[in-house]
C-alpha cells in the first residue's frame, strides 16, 4: 500500500469533488472486502486509515484458547504470548497484516468495490451540488441531439433540455453554447438528471436579476410575468424606492439592459409595464400602448370589459389576439375588449329592450339604466328587492316586471337562435354553390380538352390519304410514255 495514499486521496477529492471521509470510508471497505476474499468470510478484519503515515493498516483478530479448532479465529496461548506477553486465555488478539499478500483476486475485488463506491458517491456529490441550485442559470455545451431533446454538458455531469421545455423554432448545433435554468433535479439509477428549460416564465425572471442590478438587490421586483416562448412576454415591475423608476430600470440607458435579455431569448419581444394595486389601472397598463376609453369591472367572475376607442381596436386586442391575452395573463382577468362603437351599439339595443317590455315606460326604464340594469337580460337576472330599490313599488309588481323580462330574454335567446341557424344554413348554401360552380369549372375544361382532341384526331387521318394520292400522282410522272406503232 503507498504511503501517500492520502495524497491521491486528496486529489481524487478534488478532481471529482467527493468528500474525502467518503473516499477513506470506500478505500477501507474495498480492503476490507478483499482480505475476506483470502481469509474467508467468517475472519475478523478491521481496517484502520492512519492520517499520520498515509497507510491503511489491515488487522486480523484471534482469539486465545487453549485447543484451537478454528485455526482462522483461534490461536494458542503460547502463540499468543509471543505476540502479547500477557494475553490471557479468552484475550482478542490483532495482528497487522501485509496487504501485499492478499493476491490478484483479492486485489480484482477491491478494485471493484472501489469503482462502484466511486460511482455512486460521485452520482451523491452531483445530486448534492444541483439540488440546492434549482431556479438557478446554468451555462452548457450542447453535446448531442436525442430524439428532440438536447444533451447539455454542464461540467460534471450532463443536463436534459426536453422538448416540451425548449422554446419554439430555435435551433441548436453540437458545440453551441447555451444557457438555461436548472427545473429539477432527479435521481434515479443511471444517477441524477438535471432537468433544464428556457421556457418556463423563472427563467425570465433570472434573467432580468442577472441585468437588472436593482431587481437582483430587491429594489424593483418582479410582480408578474405573462410569456408565450419565442414570440412576446409582458413583465409588471414596481419599485420600492420612489425615487427609481421600475420600468426606467428594466429597459435601461438606451435599452440596454433589456436588449441584452431579447438577444438572449433570440428575439423574443419583451413589453414592460408598471404594476399597480388598482386592478383597473393595471388592466390599462397592461394593454398599452392602447387607449382605454372606460373599464367596467365584474368582480364575481373577475372579468372586465374594456372600451376603447375604434382607431385602438386592433392595437389592444394585438395580432391574433395576443396582446389582449398576454394583458389578461398577466393581470388575472378575464378581459373583454370592445370598440366605442360596438359599445355604444350595444348599450343601445339594451335601452330598446327594456322600452319593448310591457307596461315600461321611459322614466323607469332610465332609471333601470342609471343602476346598471341595462337590458332585459340583466333584470331578468335581478331580484324584486334591486328592482324596489330603483323605484318604489310592490312586490307582485317587481315579480311581475322581471317574469316579462325573463320571457323577454328567452324570446331573444330563440331568435338570436334561429338568427344564428339561418346564417349557418346560408353560409352552408353559399360553401355548396361554390362547390358546384368548382365542379362546372373542371367539367367544362375537362370537355374542352377532349373537344381539342376529338378535331386533332379527324385531321391526322385525312392527312393521310393526301399524302397516299400525291406519292400515287408522283409514280405517275416517273412512268415512261408509251409510243404508238407507226402506220
């Protein structure tokens, strides 16, 4: 055994990042393992790690007795005195062994147990070393490409980018560097797998920490994120410092800081807006650069309807709807985005609708309107008590007024019903005529091209028989002309 040993040890500690109590701890029981080996498995060994030589000493215990049945375990007293002196019958004697005698099998055994010690305290060391980073960004390598998840080498062991966890239409090569943020971290036989992600809106976060001093110091937190990977993210920052701008501090001089994030995530746009306690206020921030012309708040389904202004439309609801639904992500409201116009149409036919009711005349049904109640739809959903509490009137009365309103509401729901079946059927009919019209196109073409060829074909045959009779008219004028006998 060499003496420094604990040299290596301390190597192999380092280089593998394994404690070295755990590398002692491995060495002794591989020693210990291979003196069985040659001993048997009923020998009492220790086996001791001497720090002050660098030695592990291996010890063989005995028993002293007077008639050894078990030379293995037993020894006699006088070869006992000669290693003891005054050892007594029943006395446990040890005595060092030389490791160098233990031979090749026993040697081929420690080396085993030691492989597989290491292995597993190098997979506790990963595990150990990831599990407390969990949120954290990571810096890799890509290595390789496996059925659509990325093989990341992170230095001591390798992370897994899943596909589900890969932002869409990026593209990777063997050798690119890339960053992502540890997502899990799991053990299990083959050792620890480190489950990474650019997707999830954490990584986002991290990210504006690490440009952003003053997020990283508390200064401006992050109150919400809303992300649809590889396309746009709204980020609601406030600052509890009133002298700092949250949204100053996030973008940047020049948007520095902000760009540097968008390169990261190759593009992604970023929109940043202040956070604000008032849940409507907040709803308008998160919908600029829109106007917003009113907010009409529905705090039991926690659903607002936004007015803007016609020119806003489209800018508020954004480009397939994105934007309208990034605002409701981030905000936690259900949004419903209308123009002033439709609005104001709509409020319309809901002030129709109630002069349509019977005995409704316009100085109640301005009322009605002035308390929110602004179509038949919304009485019908009332209470005879909100309906008294509009204008003084009898129970029987209010009954009556919201049960010609329910009537009222059904009779829409069936017309708006039929209204509905009729576009449907229509637009069925229309999808069908252009169908035929496509079926009459191909058929008329279709005929024209056999029309084409019908005339082609007459032509090639009569063309034929003029070329027989001039090649005949041709055999004529080759032939001699017979003379007539003189007479």
């Amino acid at each position: 055994m060499l003496n420094d040993i604990s040299r290596v040890i301390e190597q192999v500690s380092r280089d593998r990042g394994i404690d070295k109590d755990i590398l002692i701890a491995t060495l002794t029981e591989a020693i210990q393992s291979a003196a069985h080996k040659k001993l048997g498995p009923r020998a009492e060994i220790e086996v001791h790690y001497n720090e002050e030589t660098g030695e592990i000493e291996v010890f063989q215990f005995k028993e002293v007795v007077e008639n050894v049945l078990e030379p293995d375990l037993e020894i006699t007293l006088e070869q006992g005195r000669e290693l003891d002196p005054e050892c007594e019958i029943g006395d446990q004697l040890g005595n060092k062994m030389d490791t160098a005698t233990f031979g090749r099998i026993a040697a081929q055994s420690a080396k085993q147990v030691i492989i597989q010690k290491m292995k597993d305290a190098e997979r506790d060391a990963v595990y150990r070393n990831f599990i407390d980073r969990k949120g954290e960004i990571i810096n890799g390598v890509v290595q390789r490409m496996d059925r659509g998840d990325i093989v990341v080498n992170l230095g001591q062991t390798e992370g897994i980018l899943p596909h589900r966890e890969q932002v869409p239409r990026e593209i990777y090569h063997r050798g690119d560097r890339i960053r992502a943020i540890i997502l899990d971290v799991v053990a299990d036989g083959r050792g620890p797998q480190v489950i990474l992600s650019r997707s999830r809106r954490s990584f986002l976060i991290q990210l504006f920490k690490m440009e952003v001093p003053e997020v990283g110091e508390g200064i401006v937190s992050i109150m919400g994120v809303a992300r649809e990977p590889g396309v746009r993210s709204k980020v609601a920052v406030a600052s509890s410092d009133s002298e700092v701008d949250a949204v100053g501090a996030c973008v940047g001089m020049r948007g520095s800081r902000v760009q540097n994030v968008v390169h990261e995530l190759r593009g992604e746009k970023i929109d940043i807006v202040p956070w604000h306690a008032d849940a409507a206020k907040f709803v308008c921030n998160a919908l600029a650069p829109a106007q917003i012309s009113r907010v009409i708040i529905d705090d039991e389904s926690s659903a607002m309807e936004v007015i803007v202004p016609d020119e806003f439309l489209s800018v508020a609801i954004g480009k397939k709807g994105q934007n309208v639904r990034l605002a409701s992500k981030l905000t936690g409201w259900h949004l419903d985005v209308k123009s002033e116009t439709r609005y104001s149409r709509a409020m319309q036919d809901g002030y129709d609708s109630l002069l349509e009711l019977p005995g409704m005349n316009v100085s109640l049904a301005d009322a009605l309107y002035e308390k929110g109640l602004y179509s038949v739809e919304e009485i019908a959903s009332a209470s005879p008590d909100d309906i008294i509490a509009v204008r003084p009137m009898e129970e029987p009365e209010a009954r009556a007024l919201i049960d010609e309103a329910r009537t009222a509401t059904l009779k829409r729901i069936a017309e708006a019903r039929k209204q509905e079946q009729a576009r449907e059927a229509q637009e069925a009919e229309s999808r069908a005529k252009s169908r035929e019209a496509k079926q009459a196109a191909q058929d008329e073409a279709a005929q024209e091209e056999q029309g084409q060829d019908q005339q082609e074909g007459p032509a090639a045959e009569t063309a034929a028989p003029d070329d027989e009779s001039n090649s005949d008219d041709d055999a004529q004028d080759k032939t001699p002309d017979r003379q007539e006998p003189a007479t």
